[in-house]
C-alpha cells in the first residue's frame, strides 16, 4: 500500500511470520519488524526477515511488552518514514490476514487523521477467554469511557503520521497500551472509524502471549484510574473533613476545608494520569475549581438532608454524599473538563 508502512511487534513467532512479512512487503512502502527480545531459536526467523527487500529489522534486547516494541516501531517510521501517510500494526501471531491489513489501509488513506480500528466479530467459535474478555473491556470502556467500540482489543489498527508523537507519550509498555490508544483518541478528539476484519484464531489462540490475568488486570488499571485517583482523594478529603469537624463542628467549614485540601491532589491526578490532558492549566482548573465549588456545595446540602432525615452521624452522611456525587463528577470531567472538543483538534 503505497505512502503506508507496515508494523509487526514480534516475540516468539513462528516461521509463518516470513511469508506474511514477504506478502505486506509487496503492497507496502515498508515493512517494520520489532523483534521484542524473542528466544534465540527464533533467530533464524529473524534473519531470513532481515533479507526481505523493504523490510526493517529492529531488536530489543531483552521481552519489554507489545507496547515498548509498538513505540520503538513507531518512532522509527516517524524518524527515517515522514512522507508516509501512517503505519498498520498486525500481530506477528497470525491473526490478521494481509487482505484485512490492506483494508485498513485504504481506510486510513481516506481519513488520513483517525484511528482505524480493524474489528472481529465475537461468535462462538472464538476461544472463551478471549471473547469473554473483550465483552467486559468493552463494557467498562463504554460505561467509563463514554465511548462505544465493537472491539477495544483488536492489535489491527491503521495509526495516523499526526498521532504519533502523541503515542511515544504513553508510558505504558505492556497490551495495556492499546487501550491507553483509544482513550488518547477520546481525549484527544481523534475519530474512531472501525474496519471490519476476519476472526482468525489457530489452535484455539495458543500462540498468543497475553497473560489472562496479569494483563487483563493491567487493562482493567487503566480503565480504573479515575476511580484509584478518587479514592485517594477521598481519603484525603474525609481525614480533613473529621479533623476540621471536631475542632470546629461545623459542617460548612468542614466541607469547605477538606475540599479544598483534596482538590490540590485531585487535579494533578485526574489531569496526567486519568485523562492525560495536553489541554493549558488556564483552560481546564477554571473549569475544574467551578465544578470543585459545585459539587462540594450539593455535597453539602445533601450532607444535611442525609442528617436531618436520617440517624446517620454527619461522617457517615459526608461518605453517602460523596458517594452520589462521584458519578457526576467523573462524566463531567471526562466529557467537559479534560478532553478537547471537535474544534480545538
């Protein structure tokens, strides 16, 4: 595919890898080839690569993740490729077949700033943990993310020449990066455009190296963040909150106290590490303190409603409210605070 590279993150493959890698290299400007410190039986898999006319062979040294292998693969197009449109990554493990990794590239040529998802269909014939698996990521990245994909965990994807500076940003190294590229795209206001694909899985997925637990648990983290930042805060708010009250027993001067303490963590959190926002301080914390005011203003009220018609003491009351006001606060920030809009792409 011309003015389109090609991106293969390899760790252990087969010797099926060599003729797939010679077919892409026919249809396209480049074939990169990650070898992410594979066993050193592999090695004459390697070298025959290495032979293959447009192909690049790059090497880690020692199994750093399908993440670092994509990133290395990336920066090398984005240094020694720039007049590429951009780059399809495919497994190395034979899932993708060459005709669907041509489609993605024709859809990434005709929308040559959005991410081009190559999804499967998930019937029966596909392994259980796998289809079980992008049911449920798929679940918490629509309920979390506010975002609907028919499949968040597809590693055929079409990646925009623009997007990836933006991507060699990301810290993650393991599968969980391509997750983090997906909500990169959410808050970054890059369109999404899916690509139907076949559903390929040999010998019932074996050759796959994703770790059901350890890296599912990864994704998961990701899609967790905002709620691992709130409880932190959380903790942090009702210390201040119980301090201020038992000097002072007032709920207003509690409140007010405790949120502004908690905000200072909140912010920071929230701002690099849930949402990764680009966005300038000017623009996001005059938002954020205006819902910081609101927010601990119904918390308040809600506070005493709780404790005038309930028996609750006015702690358990300030957990029962801030309990309510969580969901509202983490759609606000997702959708409003900390992502750009349409116009500011």
């Amino acid at each position: 595919m011309e003015k389109i590279a090609a991106l293969i993150p390899a760790y252990n493959p087969s010797a099926d890898l060599v003729a797939l890698v010679r077919n892409l290299a026919v249809d396209f400007a480049a074939v990169v080839v990650v070898n992410d410190g594979s066993a050193k039986e592999c090695e004459p898999i390697f070298l025959e690569l290495g032979r293959i006319e447009r192909v690049t062979l790059l090497r880690h040294g020692i199994n750093l993740g399908k993440g670092a292998a994509l990133k290395t693969g990336l920066n090398h197009i984005y240094c020694y490729f720039g007049d590429v449109i951009g780059a399809v990554t495919i497994d190395a493990d034979g899932q993708h077949l060459k005709e669907d990794a041509l489609k993605v590239a024709a859809l990434l040529k005709e929308n040559p700033e959005a991410l081009i998802m190559g999804v499967r269909c998930f019937g029966n014939e596909v392994p259980l943990r796998s289809r079980l698996g992008n049911v449920l990521t798929k679940l918490l990245f629509r309920y979390l993310i506010g975002q609907e994909l028919t499949d968040t965990q597809s590693g055929l994807r079409g990646i925009p020449f623009s997007f990836i500076p933006v991507l060699l940003g990301i810290g993650a190294n393991g599968y969980e990066f391509e997750l983090d590229m997906l909500l990169a795209c959410k808050y970054g206001a890059r369109r999404i455009v899916e690509q139907p694909i076949s559903t390929v899985y040999l010998e019932d997925n074996r050759s796959s190296h994703f770790n059901p637990f350890i890296d599912s648990m990864k994704i998961y983290f990701v899609l967790l963040r905002f709620t691992f930042a709130s409880l932190f805060s959380a903790v942090i708010d009702n210390i201040v909150f119980i301090l201020i009250y038992g000097l002072s027993s007032s709920i207003l001067s509690s409140q007010a106290g405790a949120r502004a303490i908690s905000m200072i963590f909140n912010y920071s959190a929230v701002r690099k590490a849930v949402f990764y926002s680009k966005l300038e301080h000017s623009r996001t914390f005059p938002k954020y303190l205006s819902l910081v005011v609101i927010s601990g203003f119904v918390s308040y009220l809600l506070i005493k409603v709780i404790t005038l018609w309930s028996p609750l003491p006015v702690v358990a009351a300030k957990v029962c409210a801030e309990s309510l006001v969580f969901f509202v606060n983490f759609a606000i920030q997702r959708d409003f605070i900390f992502s750009r809009s349409g116009r500011d792409v």
